[in-house]
C-alpha cells in the first residue's frame, strides 16, 4: 500500500472513530440532561424514562448518522480540512439524523422518545462532533509538517496567474498542497519561477515527471501554455494521466471578481459568470448577520462612544471624528468615519490616540456605515478613494462586494508583508466567502483586539 493511500484510510478511519464516539456522547448525555436536570430546562417535563428504548435507540443511531455523514461528503477528504464548511456540514448531517428518529418514531411507536431529547440530541452532536473534527484538523496538522496529509502538485504553466496560484497554495501544511515545480512550454528548463520551484519539463512529458515528483494533482492554467499541449492533456486525461487528477484554473485568476455556474445549453457545458459574488440566501444571511450584530454592538457600546468622544475632545483640539473617504460596492464613493486619533498639529498620536487604536475603538463609529448599507461587518479592505488608481488591477474584484470593518487583513497577522499580499487575501475571501468564513474572521478578530493587537498597514 502506498503511503498517500495508506495516510487517506487513516484519516478516514480517525474521522469514523472521531464521529462514531462524538455522537454517542453526546446523545447519552442529551439523555442524562434531558431526565437529570429536567427542572432546570424550560418549557420540559420531568418523566421518568423508559430506558430500554433509549438503549435500543442509541447505538443503532451511530451507524445509521455515519450513513449520512458519507452521504454528506464529511469521509471526502477533497471537501474537508479547509474553511469552515466542514463545520457547515456537520450542522446539515447531524439535522438529518434528528430528522430519520423522528421518522423512525413515528413509524415505530415501540421507538417513540422524548422531543426534548431530540432537540438536545441535535445540540450536542453538532457541538461534540465539531469539537471532534476540530481535534482531528489539529492532527492532521501535526503530521502535514512530518509530511503526512499532503498532496504532491505539478502546475501547468508558469506566468503570473501561475505564480498567483502557487503563492495561495503556501504553506502546505495549511493547504494540503505540496507544488512540487511547474511544466511550461516558453520558459526554458531549470529556470526559477517561485522561489525553490523551477520548470522541470515540458506539458508533453506530464506524466514521466508527475511518476519522478510523486504528484498527483495537476493544476493547468488555461492560457499559460500553447492550446497544442493543452489539448494533448485534456485529451490524455483518461488515458496515459488516469493516475492524475486534473484541475484547470481559468488564466483570468488573478482578476475575476464572481463565481462561476456549470450551464448545459444544447447538451454544450459551459461555465457561466455571475453577476454577484454574493447572491441569494446567501446575501440575505450575510445581511443579517450584519444588522443585527452592528446594531446590538452600536447599543451595547454607546457609553463607550461617548467616553471616546470626550477623551478625543479633551485630549486635542479639533473635530472628534475623522472622515475616511473610500470606495464601496461597485466603485460607489463614500465617506466612512472613525475616532480622530493624531493631533490636528502634528503627525502623531494625541494623549488616547494609540489607546483608541489598539483596542479597535476608533472603528466604532463604522458600525453606521454598516447599517446604512455601505459596509459589512467582514469584507475586503477599504479602499481610499485618493489611492484607487493603485488598485486599478484588483478594484472590479475587490468592488464586487462590500468593503468590511475586519477582514482577513486583520487576522493574517505577520503574513501580510506587502501590498500585494493583503490583497491575495481580500481576493481569496471574495472568492470563497461562506457565512461560517465571517464567524470565524470575526471571532479572531475579536480575540487579537482582546490582545491588543492591530494589523501593520500596508496601503
């Protein structure tokens, strides 16, 4: 058995053993809530239970929610580990096994349980098998950095979308992704494209270099390479490069701004841009998470709005707020503002300005803006309007959404070291925005204001 292999059934077998005991705990221990602490629950009766049903019940459900989670793709390690979707997953597979016992209760009435026990079922199980995923990504992540858990890649192609998509894919403990070296039809051989990676061969001699690398992916990048060798691998795909799996980025990486949808019109698939990044239900939770946080967070801080307003005033003469202008959504200029920091005078803080900064306070006041329907709680770094000729590149993609109080600027930390690279990261977020990737850059953010930390600005 080959090691890649060998580390795929072993990461199966720790989430199937992982899963397997999440949920057993966690429905013992919705019934041991449920009939223990009855009068601490509201809206619950205290019962005696029938014990013997819930000792049939419980270990039958254990298989029978592993059933689902497969068919939820959580056993596809093409789907896991990256984002927060997995996470998302778990929610939808653990929902319906809540929803086969009820079935089940119903149609057996020797099965019939307690819906309270069912609803606790469903609360723990999410908590206790995300917690169980969680542990396992921390392994995972361990035994990447021993080489373990890592997909060996070959690029095909090697200008700068190329490049673009090698730098996303480093470091490949959190991607799972190893590049190995690019094939390429124009650079010569051995020349040096990123870092440590060079051009090892050319897109005829896919395979002997995938066998020699140990890869096992390859990203081809349309247009990066003659159409010639591009249509050899397409049409090698499922012959000599069966072995392979064969992913193509569009050239354009760099600089689309939406999704794509697969289309059939007259059985011909073609792949469709949208209109939106974010659209739909989607749109509609990400609105929702906005308003109602920003406007409990305006409430609950309005006495410290009003202490920041007086120390700014006390601390330096001048306006309290400061105007930001900048771009939106679609390139729509607007004026944001934030607590005045620097002394009108002087290039420097006044007496609370770096307090106001380090703890995030000074951002305070964007929370209108969020409600006015110009911001978001979580987007793309806003762009000032007397710099967008810098951004002239990026700025379709980077206005295809809303600009964002935090983003991932704010919790990439050290990595962020250039222009360039913050906006990898905005692009990455516009790209693979999911409402689980906001909860999670707004709980970092959180926890780096709590250590008083802000991001180094690179702009």
């Amino acid at each position: 058995m080959t090691a890649p292999r060998r580390d795929s059934l072993t990461l199966v077998a720790l989430w199937l053993i992982g899963d397997a005991l999440a949920i057993y705990a966690a429905l013992n221990v919705a019934f041991s809530v449920r009939y223990n602490l009855a009068d601490w629950l509201p809206l619950v009766e205290r019962l005696q239970p029938i014990t013997e049903r819930y000792a049939v019940i419980i270990p039958a459900a254990i298989p029978l929610w592993l059933v689902l989670f497969a068919f939820n793709r959580l056993y596809d390690p093409r789907y896991l580990l990256v984002g927060l979707g997995e996470y998302g997953k778990v929610v939808v597979a653990c929902s319906f096994g809540v929803l086969v016992l009820i079935v089940l209760s119903f149609l057996e009435p020797n099965l019939s349980v307690s819906r309270s026990w069912l609803v606790l079922c469903w609360a723990f199980a999410i908590l206790w098998v995300s917690a169980a995923r969680f542990a396992i990504r921390r392994v995972v992540g361990l035994g990447r950095r021993r080489g373990h858990w890592l997909t060996r890649a070959l690029i095909v192609g090697a200008n700068e979308h190329a490049r673009a998509i090698a730098r996303q894919l480093m470091p490949a403990t959190q991607s799972g992704i190893e590049v190995v070296g690019f094939v390429d039809d124009y650079l010569p051989l051995d020349s040096r494209v990123l870092d440590d990676l060079r051009v090892l061969e050319r897109p005829t001699a896919l395979a002997r270099v995938a066998r020699e690398t140990g890869a096992r992916e390859v990203i081809v990048v349309q247009g990066a390479i003659a159409w010639e060798s591009f249509m050899e691998i397409i049409t090698r795909s499922v012959s000599a490069l069966d072995d392979l799996e064969i992913k193509l980025s569009p050239g354009f990486y760099e600089i689309m701004s939406t999704g794509v949808r697969l289309t059939h019109d007259g059985f011909v698939p073609l792949l469709a841009l949208e209109k939106n990044r974010i659209t739909g239900f989607d749109a509609a939770l990400k609105a929702l998470l906005d308003y109602s946080v920003s406007l409990v967070c305006i409430v609950l801080a309005s006495p410290l709005l009003a202490l920041a307003a007086i120390l700014v005033k006390m601390s330096s003469p001048g306006p309290i707020w400061e105007p930001y202008p900048v771009l939106g959504a679609n390139e729509k200029p607007f004026i944001t503002w934030k607590f005045r920091t620097r002394r009108l005078d002087a290039e420097q803080d006044h007496a609370f300005g770096r307090w106001l900064y380090r703890l995030g306070i000074d951002k305070l006041p964007q929370f209108v803006s969020v409600l006015r329907g110009e911001m978001s709680l979580v987007g793309p770094r806003p762009v000032p309007t007397e710099r967008a000729l810098l951004y002239r590149e990026w700025l379709p993609t980077l206005a295809s959404v809303k600009p964002g109080i935090t983003g991932p600027w704010v919790v990439a930390g050290t990595a962020i070291d250039s222009l360039e690279a913050e906006i990898r990261l905005d692009l990455y977020y516009i790209r693979n925005w999911t409402i689980w990737l906001d909860l999670q850059i707004l709980l970092q953010t959180v926890l780096r204001l709590f250590q008083g930390e802000r991001p180094v600005t690179v702009r």
